[in-house]
C-alpha cells in the first residue's frame, strides 16, 4: 500500500468524532427507501444535476459513509440530490446507514 492509503486511513481515524452515534444495522431497515433507488441498482447512473456512476455502498467502512453524510449535510460535498438527502439525517440515521452497509447490506 502506497502513502495515500496511509494519509487517507489517518484522516478518517481523525475525523471520526468519539461520541459518534453507535449504529444498528437492523434500525437502518426502515431508513434505506431514500437510498436503494440509486445505490440499490448495480450499474446505475444519474441524469442530474450531471450524470454520475452512482457507486454500490455495501462493504464500505463505516466512519467513511458517516463522514461522507455529513459532509453532503454541511454544503462540503456538492452533489444537490445528496445534499438534499442528508440535511434531513440525524447523527442516529447516518450511524445507522452506515452499519447496515458496512455489515454488507444492499450489494
């Protein structure tokens, strides 16, 4: 593994606050309708706003989906559907949306 991986492991180690929100794989199941329609289809691609290979998420770890979120939450990441998305999830949402995917749901 290269220097990248290393500077990109430490970054997440960092941003991953200590009170984070546990997250419950099984409380995701009433949470997924919002993401299935994109990330539930394997091969899909967006028309808006610019079109998008819109990745799988199932296996991703964890604190990289929360900070993902939260990062379209504050205006960081600008892709305006995902914003849209994810000003209206709670720290307890995107805990549990990220356990349900990092445990391998939806690939």
């Amino acid at each position: 593994m290269d220097g990248r991986f290393w500077a990109v492991a430490a970054a997440l180690a960092t941003a991953w606050p200590a009170a984070a929100a546990e997250g419950n794989a099984g409380a995701a199941q009433g949470k997924l309708a919002m993401c299935i329609g994109c990330h539930g289809i394997a091969g899909y691609r967006t028309g808006f706003p610019t079109v998008y290979s819109v990745p799988k998420l199932g296996g991703q770890h964890p604190a990289y989906l929360v900070r993902a979120l939260e990062a379209y939450k504050a205006g960081e990441r600008s892709h305006p559907t995902m914003q849209g998305i994810a000003r209206g999830l709670s720290e307890q949402d995107m805990a549990d949306l990220a356990a349900y995917y990092g445990d391998g749901g939806g690939k």
